[in-house]
C-alpha cells in the first residue's frame, strides 16, 4: 500500500510541477530550437528533468527508501549537471568526466555487494567496468531522448521490470515510475516539455546505479543476475552501439549530433513520434520479459536469449521494414 501512496505523490508532485517549469521556461527563454536534426518542430522548454526529479524525492520519502538513498543522491547530482547544460550548453567532454566522477565516487565510497567479494585485480575491473556502465547507460539514455515520449515511457517500463531484478537497491523504483509517468502527461506527442539533459542524466544515472547495486543472492554471485538487468535495457543499449559502430565504419565523428539512430531513422516527422516510442515501448517490455527469464536460469534463460536475438535483429530490421511499407 505504502508503495502505491508514494508512487501516486510522485506522479502527482511531477505532474503539477511541469506547468510551473513550462511557465518559467518560457519566460526565460530556456527552449529547444528546432535545427536541422531536431525532431521536433516548435520551440519547446526543456527542464522536465527537474518535475521528475522533484517527484521521485517526495515519492522516495514516502518509501523511507534509506538503503539506496546514496544512489538517489548522486543521480540527483548527475541531474544537476544536465540541468546546468540545460541552462548553458556544456562542452560533452565535461558532462563526461562529471559522470565518470558521480560514478567513480558512489562506488568507492557506498561499494556494491559485487565490489566487496572481489579482491586484487579483479576488484579494480569491477570498479572499472562499473564506472563504464553508469556512463554508457546515462549517455544511452541523453542520445536515446530525441522523440516525444520515448524516454519517459521507456524509463517507466525499465524501472517496472528492474524492481523485480534489483531488490532493496531499488527501493525508491516506484517513487521514480510515478514521476516519470506525471511528467510523460505532458511528454507525449504533442510535448509541451521536454525531460532536457536533467531528465536523461538522472533517469539513466539511477536506472544504472539501482542494476548495479542489485543484491547479491544467499547462495553466492552469479553473473546471471547482473547480465539480467543489463538486458532490461537491451532496446536502448543496441540502438546506442549499433549506431556508434555504424557511423565508426562510415569513418564519422562519433561525437557531432546527427539524426542516425534507429528510432530516429524511423521516424521521419513528428506525426510519427507516438509510434515510434510505443514500438520502444514494446521493445522494452520484451527487453524485459526476457531479463527475467535470463534471471531464472535452466531452460527459460535460453528463451530469454532467443528474445533479445529477435528483437536486436528486429531494431536493425525496422528502418527497411518500415520504408517498405
């Protein structure tokens, strides 16, 4: 019960204060302006991060989620550098080296179960490879934010999924659904609001965070559970690397904006956004499916493989599916 009062007080709190955040947006002029590889086409405030930050605190607080309070503060920290990029664009290698930090920081100082029962070289790959994984996922999250809808909703339908994976880390998951599902209101095609760097930093920073500080079971570490909450965010990961690898072999500057993701490939105006972000959406909710069948192990986690094959093979599919039709 407790959950459903927190996760309906975040929902609302994210819901109410996105007016506000429009109103005071507008007036400062703080708009994404459509250029050449926008999707959208009208000028459009950018700080929803802050409405689903705002109310996944008071949702947390309601849950007295104290164990992952540590992650939650440090993605906070991770928003506030999106929002500072919000407000005054800056350069990508500073945003990078700040998450590298929040990363490098959380870990060192709050160790995940993982961390603890790793010692010599094999704890300094951990910690690497733990930092890796907050950045990628925080950078796939801010690149994967390009439509109406498609972040929020994903991030929702991942942090339903990841709840089951992630135990106590997660405690504050529910809080962050309901926040993100008041700010998506506002999100979906037509958007009057976009989540802005805040939102993506933040969403992507606590989702990495909570799959990485997952429990440790009774019965010793296994890979499977860390592999399984990685696979929740397979729609998101592949898109990310297929389209980093395919501009690598165009010989292309990996790191100029463009318009070569396969969600954005699909989507050619923006009366195709909604479409796009429920097949992501979908895509989601089988990534998920099939975490937990990976998660269960035997049998069922072959099945699970088999789904995400299908679905990677489906995601590099749809652009020719699609101009086909």
């Amino acid at each position: 019960m407790s959950g459903v009062v927190a996760g309906s007080a975040a929902f609302l709190a994210a819901g109410a204060a996105v007016p506000l955040l429009v109103r005071f947006a507008i007036g400062r002029n703080l708009l994404d302006v459509p250029n050449l590889r926008s999707s959208h086409e009208v000028p459009t405030p950018r700080l929803g991060g802050v409405a689903i930050i705002v109310g996944t605190w008071i949702g947390a607080a309601l849950l007295h989620a104290y164990g992952a309070l540590p992650l939650l503060v440090a993605a906070t920290l991770m928003g506030a550098v999106g929002l500072a990029d919000d407000f005054s664009r800056l350069h990508f290698g500073v945003k990078a080296a700040a998450q590298a930090i929040l990363a490098a920081a959380l870990i060192f100082f709050h160790p995940p179960q993982i961390l603890a029962g790793a010692s010599g070289a094999l704890k300094v790959v951990v910690f690497v490879v733990g930092v890796f994984w907050i950045v990628a996922l925080s950078n796939a999250f801010n690149f994967m934010d390009g439509i109406d809808g498609i972040t929020g909703g994903t991030a929702l339908v991942n942090a339903l999924f990841l709840s089951l994976l992630a135990g106590s880390a997660g405690g504050f998951l529910i809080a962050l659904v309901g926040a993100a599902a008041g700010f998506l209101i506002w999100n979906v095609n037509p958007a009057s609001i976009f989540a802005g760097d805040s939102g993506s930093y933040f969403l992507g920073f606590a989702l990495a965070a909570v799959a990485l500080y997952a429990p440790v079971p009774a019965g010793g570490w296994s890979p499977l559970e860390v592999i399984a909450c990685v696979l929740v965010f397979v729609p998101y990961l592949f898109d990310t690397a297929y389209t980093l690898v395919r501009r690598l072999g165009a010989g292309k500057n990996v790191f100029s904006a463009h318009r070569e993701h396969i969600y954005q490939r699909i989507t050619p105006t923006t009366a195709m956004h909604r479409r796009t972000s429920n097949l992501y959406y979908g895509a989601g909710i089988i990534s998920g499916f099939a975490a937990l069948l990976v998660a269960g192990g035997g049998t069922l986690a072959a099945v699970g493989w088999l789904l995400v094959l299908a679905l990677c093979v489906t995601l590099v599919a749809l652009p020719r599916l699609i101009q086909t039709r």
